[in-house]
C-alpha cells in the first residue's frame, strides 16, 4: 500500500471525537418545526453532507413538509449560530492517537488533508479548538466552502489532489465514518476508501457502500498501509 500519497480525512466522528454534537444539533433545529424525529433518523440522511442538504434531505425522507424549503432556511437559520454555542461551550478533542497517526503518515511521504461537510468557519474553530493547524498537523483544509458541490461529489478530494499535484486517484485514500464519506471517495476514483467506526454510522450501514476496510478507528490505518 505504500503508493497511497495522500489521506483525505473526515473531520468530525472520524479524525474530531465531538459526540455527535453537530447531528444533534442538527435534529435539535428541525425538531424546532414541530417535527420529533430520532438521532437515527437524522444520522441516516444526513451524516456527511453540506449541513443544509442534510436538512433538506432528512425532511424530504421523513417529513411531509410542505414547502420544504422554508422549513429547511428557517431550521438552517438557526443551525450555526446553535452548533456555535455549542461548540463554544463543548470540550473538543482529536481521538486518541490521532496526531502520532498524522506524524507518522507525513514521516512515510503522505500528505494528510481533512475535508468536511461544515462552513469554513466552523471548521476553522474546531481547528482552534484542537490547536491543530495548517502546515503542522495536516497539510490543507477543505471544507463545504471550498467548493460548488457537496459531498458525494468528489470534488473536494479532487480539489486536494491538486493542491499537491497529485493527478493519480490510486495514490488517495479517503477515510470516513458515513456512507457519503465513502462514496465520494468511489466517486473520486480514489485507491482506498476506508469506513470508521467512531462516529456517525454502523458498521451495516458502511457495509450498503463497499468500502475497501472497515475499521474500528482511524488510528488502526498503519497496518493496512503497512507503514514502518
């Protein structure tokens, strides 16, 4: 596995340990429109998606909201100045071991990018959060900002493979803890898609999209890679 060049990580379930906060948030906002939808129901919809989309599409599959945009603007209105309390107040740390993964993946010539589904700025504050940054712990971020089309889509994998001249799909990795992490790695072509057990999704649920691993956590990578 040692041609793999470059990781494009998840943020939050996969490389961020958050407890789901920024779905409960999002299920908090909806259930705000008069709606008492489960966790379940908002992490099978909307785990991994530009946050607005995952409204939509979490009302569209169990809602008869009608209009549904309206519902979707007011509960996306209220949903980054909730998760921003939230995070405000919220401890938030990297999983266990993640920053020596990190170093080790850069040590063996591997590029380490996060990409995300959230605004830049509330990547940038869980960035601040975990006193991560850029040109140190990862080399990029990409986030729902960066781009015109949102995860499955794979332009964000595609945006990071030209940040570092890779033109090789085979030589990316992409590592997820949701369905859509999954497929925008297929989509992107990448060498490895790789679901995590961490965060939003089951290990059935990873399974509907055929990754090529499924781990318990992102820190158990090494042994696939066979690094040194």
């Amino acid at each position: 596995m040692t041609n793999i060049k470059l990781a494009v990580f998840d943020m939050a379930g996969t490389t961020v340990d958050e407890d789901n906060m920024v779905y409960k948030t999002v299920q908090k906002v909806i259930n705000q429109e008069g709606f008492d939808l489960s966790l379940a129901q908002v992490l099978a919809q909307g785990a991994g998606k530009e946050k607005y989309q995952a409204i939509m599409d979490i009302l569209t599959a169990y809602t008869q909201a009608n209009p549904v945009e309206e519902i979707a603007d007011r509960a996306f209105g209220r949903f980054k100045p909730t998760l921003e309390a939230v995070y405000n107040e919220a401890e938030i740390k990297g999983f266990d071991g993640i920053e020596a993964l990190f170093a080790q993946l850069k040590a063996n010539g591997i590029k380490v990018v996060l990409n995300t589904g959230y605004d830049l700025k509330t990547a940038t504050k869980l960035l601040q959060k975990l006193n991560w940054k850029i040109g140190e712990q990862v080399d990029a971020l990409i986030t729902a900002d960066d781009v015109t089309q949102g995860r499955p889509h794979p332009e964000m994998i595609q945006k990071a493979m030209q940040l570092f001249g890779i033109v090789d799909p085979r030589q990316v990795l992409k590592a997820g803890d949701s369905e859509i992490d999954i497929l925008e790695g297929k989509n992107a072509r990448c060498g490895l898609t790789i679901g995590v057990l961490s965060g939003a999704q089951t290990k059935a649920q990873l399974q509907t999209v055929q990754p090529d691993y499924i781990l318990e956590r992102l820190t158990d990578l090494p042994a696939i890679l066979q690094l040194g």
